[in-house]
C-alpha cells in the first residue's frame, strides 16, 4: 500500500530534550516536505526537499532541522524543542513538483 | 500575511443539498489550485485541483470554481453526504519546475447534517 508513514504518533517530552519524528514514504517520490499545524494558522511549512541531499527552508525553520539521506526517508529534528513548537506535524511526499501531495497521519507533539 | 484565505471556518449543510466552500486569495503569481480534505486523526488528502487556465473543473460530486479576477475560488459538493463531513483546505503554488510551494488556507470545517 502507497503510503507516507510518520512516528511516533504522540509525543509529550520537555524543554530542552532533543528528539526526531521520522517520517518514510514508499511511493518513491522525489519530494517531500514538513508542516505544522496550528489553530487559525492552517498549515505551514517548516523545510522541504527536492531530492537527495538537497533540503530548503520552507515558512517557519526556526528551531528545526531535517535531512535527506536517503529518498524514502526525510526526519524531522528538534535539537532544544520549546513551548512553542507544540503542535500537530505533518510529513507529505509528491512524486515531482510539490503540488499534489501525500500526506503522513501527523504526529501531535506536547513540548512541557 | 495570510495569502489564502478561508473566512469561514465552519458550515453545516444539510445531507442531499449542495455545500459551497469558499477560498480567496491575494497573490496574483498563484496559477495552480487544489482542495484537501482532512478527517480527524489523518492527514489532508488530495481532493481536487484547478489550473489558472481554466475556470472550472469537475470530478463527480466535487467542481472547483475559479475566478481569476476575484482571485476566488470556490469547492461545490452536490449532493452533500455525511461522509463529506470533514476540515477542507485550499492550498495554492506558482509553477516553479518542480519547486512549487504549497500555500494553504486555515481551514473549513464541513458538517453534513443527515
């Protein structure tokens, strides 16, 4: 089944305490992406990339970092998670072009 | 600065009559539109797109409306079913050879009242 898989689903943890929500497709796209989710705000995108090794900023990086070492997977890192980055996560993939894409069940994340 | 814009973010309508949700947007450069569909618990999926060289675009219950000049574009669902009960998206990118952005609205919550 084709598919965009996110882990861990939930995750509560603390200021401060570094973590990874990974993210992995099987649909071998060449782009994915990373968003949050946030009341009145809609989604926004936190990086992207276009292919292997090749990542970009997307509307809101601050305090986030991602790598792109393999296609199929692309991890989102929170090197010192704060308050503010509590939200709902989504990783999406599209085969070429970011216009039709697919999208992860989201991680939801409580930073205390 | 808020590019696309939903303005209402909810709407009940009543099963078998038609919901029209409505998306605005501001910049000029957009020339390809899509609509998501989130349920609860999953991510957004792809429910219908609209190229600026068109102003309509049908797939079975589901037409996208587009008008350019308004810089409004409009999701119609005839006939509502429950199972359209959902938060929808508009999303809206410049074609950029592979690279395009995804803009995305805050969002309108559907209920379909049986």
């Amino acid at each position: 089944e084709a598919q965009v898989t996110q882990n861990p689903r939930y995750l509560i943890t603390v200021t401060g305490k570094k973590l990874t929500v990974t993210c992995s497709q099987n649909m071998n796209h060449e782009y994915m992406s990373w968003y949050r989710q946030d009341p009145g705000l809609g989604l926004r995108q936190i990086y992207y990339s276009m292919n292997v090794e090749v990542t970009d900023k997307g509307d809101v990086p601050e305090g986030y970092k991602v790598s792109r070492k393999e296609k199929r997977n692309f991890p989102l890192i929170l090197e010192s998670p704060s308050p503010n980055q509590t939200s709902l996560y989504f990783c999406a993939s599209a085969l070429q072009g970011a216009n039709i894409q697919y999208f992860g069940a989201g991680t939801r994340l409580s930073v205390l | 600065d808020q590019q696309v814009k939903q303005n209402s973010p909810s709407l009940s309508v009543q099963e078998g009559r038609i919901s029209i949700l409505n998306c605005d947007y501001t910049n000029s450069m957009f020339d390809y539109f899509l609509w998501y569909k989130k349920y609860p618990a999953e991510g957004p999926t792809f429910l219908i797109s609209i190229s600026s060289i068109k102003d309509k675009n049908e797939d079975g219950r589901f037409t996208v409306f587009l008008n350019k000049s308004a810089k409004h574009l409009s999701l119609h669902i005839v006939p509502s079913q429950p199972g359209d009960s959902a938060v929808y998206f508009c999303a809206a990118s410049v074609s950029n050879f592979g690279n395009e952005k995804l803009t995305f609205g805050t969002g309108t919550r559907l209920t379909i009242i049986p």
